[in-house]
C-alpha cells in the first residue's frame, strides 16, 4: 500500500507538472484486482453477475448501489460487502472517493443507463453498462461524450462477443472458409408470460419490449459474422397479445449490407428462438443456441462441430474487460459499438412507423 501511495503521489506530482489530466488506469492498475460495484441488484446482478464475480481472476464484487435498503444485509452476508462500500441512488456520486472501486456496472432498466452512467463516469470510474446500451442515439452519444470527458473507460455487456464460440463466427468473417456470405437468419427470443404487467421490460419510458431486450442479439450477431455494418432496413411488428404485451412484441426486420449481403432478423417475447445461422456462396454454417449463458454450440456444412464453451461466460466477459483497464488496451465492446446497434434499432422503428418502409441507416 505505501508503495502504492507513493507512485501515485509521484505520478500525479508528474501529471499536475505537465498539466496532462492524471488518467484513471494508473490507480487501476495498480491492483491485482479492480473493485467492481453493481448499480442494480436485479436478476441479473443477482443471478449471474454477482456469482460470476466470484470467479474472476481480474476482477472482485466490492460494492453495490441499491434503492431497496431490504437487499442490503443479503448481499452483505453473501458477499462481505463492507458499509462503506454499499450507495443509493441518490449518494451514488460519492463512490468517487471510494478507492476500493474501480468499476462501476450498470445493471438497470434500459432507459436508466445514460443516467448513471454519467454518474460513474463523473465520479471518475470506468463504466460497464449492460445491453442495451441505452434506448437513443442521443442517449449512448451522452454516455461517450461523459466518459471520454473524465477520461474513464466504457464498455457495453455483450457477452457474447467474449464468448469463443462465438469468437469462432467473428473470426470466419474475415477469413470465409466458404467463400461469399450470402445470407444471414438471426433469431432471438423468449416466451415473456407478461406477468401482472407491471415489470419494466413492459413498459416503454423504462426500455421495455423485445426489441431492446432481445433484439439486440440478432442485430449484434449479423454485424459481429459479417464484420459489416448495414445500410438499410426493413421491419415489421405483430402483436399477438395487445391487452398484455403493451410494448413491441415481435419484430421482423430485414437488414442489407454492402456487397449484397440480406440478414433476416426477427425477435419476439412471443415464442423461445435462438438461433443464428450464415450461409455462404460454398456452404454454411450455424449456432443454435447463439445467445444463451452457456451451452453455445454450432456446426458447418461440412460437419464441423463447434463445442460448448465450458467456462462461465460473464466471468470471461468481466476478466477481458478488466485486463483492458489494467494494461490501458482497447476493450472489447467499447460504447462505439453499443451505439451503432442503437442507430440500427431507431432505424428500424421508423421503418415499423412507416408501414415497412426502406430505411437507409
Ligand atoms: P431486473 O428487473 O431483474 O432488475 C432491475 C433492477 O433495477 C432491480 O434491482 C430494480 O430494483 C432496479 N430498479 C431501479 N429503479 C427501477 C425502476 N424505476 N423500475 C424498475 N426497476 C428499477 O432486470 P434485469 O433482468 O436484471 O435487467 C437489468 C439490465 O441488465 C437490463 O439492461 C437488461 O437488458 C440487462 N440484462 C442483460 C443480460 C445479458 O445477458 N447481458 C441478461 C439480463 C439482463
């Protein structure tokens, strides 16, 4: 700790002589492990994040942000969160002195991502944000704008762009072992029983509606397997339970991309899909599942087996993006990237607004 202490006086005695703002890494890196704390204790801080945490090398859960004060003695004891570690939303803004934490993650409904994570970012912490990265184009430009400001890192939570299986797709983007992609099918859904109607995923001023929720994954996947971004879109929406599911329920949307390349894209919280499938002017190949939190697998026309990953996917995800802080690298899901979705999105529902009008993104 003294040694520490002492590099960083040194270094920020340095930083302030040559008027170069002092950049946060270098607290970061200092650490065998950053501090992480979860903004949102949810089902997925509960259920995957905070378990994946206890499998990190690069990385440890140190704090969390919580407006239900009832969560707090559960995650002490589960966990050994100290006080001082533990904010509300509205102290959140004090993790700035907080050294334990390195990292704060952004587990909350959709359109509550730029907020916070401007918070994070102005407290001088890196941000991870979950998908989507937020509901506007205005909104993640903010959020960039923010972290780029206080010299913070951001990355977005698309797992499965960490995952190897599917780092397996992205790879044969580039290298085409069967020749032209002609085609892609991306299909991404769950049956959501709507429930008594009151979670945020059904309402829209909270981010609700499959498209933000499950629709990412499709539109994510067909940019990650060609490595190209689209240039128009078509879409579609249906509706089968109106008096139930008052957001988007199922969405089609049909996207092109240069060189002649089709995606069709659909997703839904009326039915289980989950799969991805590219076709090539000299084969194919497929993932089925391509989104679930373990189990992704695949296989070529040519009878190539692409097996499970065995190891826990939020864990790798959090462990790359914490090594890209430690050792000041590019991430591997910057806010760039979770931006671009977002304009593909808005592009698609203007399209639905205008009866499956073309539009050009
Ligand atoms: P959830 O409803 O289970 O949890 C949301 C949390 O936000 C809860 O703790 C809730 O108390 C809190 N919250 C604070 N203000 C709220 C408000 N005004 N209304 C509702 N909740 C409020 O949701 P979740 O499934 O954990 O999703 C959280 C985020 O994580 C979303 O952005 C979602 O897209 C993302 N997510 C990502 C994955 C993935 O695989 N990457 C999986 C699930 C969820």
């Amino acid at each position: 700790m003294t040694n520490r202490r002492s590099f960083l006086k040194k270094s920020a005695l340095v930083m302030a002589a040559s008027s170069v703002p002092f950049p946060h890494y270098l607290y970061a890196h200092q650490k065998p492990k950053l501090g992480v704390a979860l903004v949102g204790l949810g089902y997925y801080s509960k259920d995957l994040l905070a378990p994946a945490l206890q499998l990190t090398k690069h990385c440890e859960l140190k704090g969390i942000v919580t407006g239900t004060p009832e969560k707090i003695p559960v995650w002490k004891s589960k966990y050994g969160i100290p006080d001082r570690n533990i904010y509300n939303y509205d102290n959140m803004h004090q993790i700035a002195n907080n050294e334990d934490i390195d990292v704060v993650y952004i587990v909350l409904p959709n359109t509550m991502h730029k907020k916070y994570t401007i918070i994070a970012a102005e407290a001088g912490k890196h941000v991870w944000c979950e998908k989507p990265m937020a509901t506007s184009v205005k909104d993640c430009e903010e959020m960039i704008a923010s972290c780029m400001k206080n010299k913070v890192n951001l990355t977005i939570g698309y797992r499965m762009q960490h995952e190897p299986v599917t780092n397996k797709i992205i790879e044969m983007a580039s290298s085409k072992p069967f020749g032209k992609i002609n085609t892609l099918t991306a299909e991404a859904g769950f049956f959501n029983r709507g429930g008594d109607g009151t979670h945020w995923k059904l309402h829209k001023e909270l981010g609700g509606g499959a498209m933000f929720d499950m629709g990412v994954y499709p539109l994510n996947a067909v940019r990650y397997a060609t490595g190209l971004e689209p240039i128009s879109v078509s879409a579609r929406m249906e509706n089968s339970r109106p008096e139930l599911i008052k957001v988007d329920e199922t969405t089609f949307f049909d996207l092109d991309f240069p060189g002649g390349i089709k995606a069709r894209c659909k997703t839904s919280f009326a039915e289980n899909l989950n799969h991805l499938k590219i076709d090539c002017a000299k084969g194919w190949y497929e993932l089925q599942p391509f989104q679930s939190y373990s189990g992704v697998t695949g296989k070529t026309s040519e009878g190539t087996i692409f097996k499970a990953f065995a190891g826990n996917q939020q864990a790798r995800q959090m462990d790359d993006d914490a090594l890209a802080i430690m050792n000041n690298t590019q991430v591997i899901v910057p806010g760039a990237e979770g931006l671009k979705d977002i304009r593909v999105v808005e592009a698609i529902f203007e399209s639905i607004q205008k009866k499956g009008m073309t539009i050009q993104i």
